[in-house]
C-alpha cells in the first residue's frame, strides 16, 4: 500500500516582501543609493556626480521604487531653488541590516 501523505508543505514568501527583494536585487543601483546614505550622501545631484554610470533618470526610478516599499522617504524643503534630500526610514534600515547579514554569510561562504 503507498502512502500517499504529505509530510511538508510548500511555504511561499509572503508576497509583498519577495516583490521587494526581487525588485532591490532586479535594480543594479539599489545597494549603491542605500551606501550613499549610509555615508551621508542623500541629494539626487550629489549622488550622481559620486557614483560613475548613474544617470538621473535611472536613479529616479531606483528611488521610487524604494519609496514605494517604504525603505527610503523623501524630504522636500520650501526653498528655492527646490531641496530634495533622502533618508533611510526605521522599517529600512531594519531592511538593510538584513542584506548586511547577508553580505556576512556571503563572505563566510567564500572565507
């Protein structure tokens, strides 16, 4: 007689975050921007000229995407001209220590 029961199920991530990191590690720039501001790089113009290849444009989209997800949030002040700066919200910099742990495990595997 063949038993047919299952002993484990198949658990999927939840789908909101898997989207995140999918779209984090999808966007080449993203670990780029979240190094920026850690060192206190957080306006569009001064990003740019720091890192060589990174467009406006293409950091534009990078810093949508991570507003969208609530890793980042944008200030602007009412000045002119216009002052836009970015900042690293609590929920992401709980996310980016998770991909430092990572970043971790990586160099162990390697060590």
């Amino acid at each position: 007689m063949i038993n047919n029961r299952k002993i484990f199920t198949r658990n999927s991530a939840p789908e909101r975050s898997a989207r995140m990191i999918e779209t984090v590690f999808r966007c080449k720039w993203s670990l780029t921007v979240y190094q920026l501001l850690a060192e206190g790089i957080n306006r569009p113009g001064e990003m740019v000229r720091s890192v060589e290849g990174l467009s406006t444009k293409v950091l534009n989209e990078c810093l949508r995407k991570n507003i969208e997800f609530g890793i980042i949030e944008r200030i602007e002040y009412n000045e002119v001209p216009p002052k836009v700066e970015y900042v690293t919200t609590p929920f992401g910099k709980k996310f980016i220590s998770i991909l430092d742990q990572l970043k971790v495990l990586q160099n162990e595997m390697s060590a």
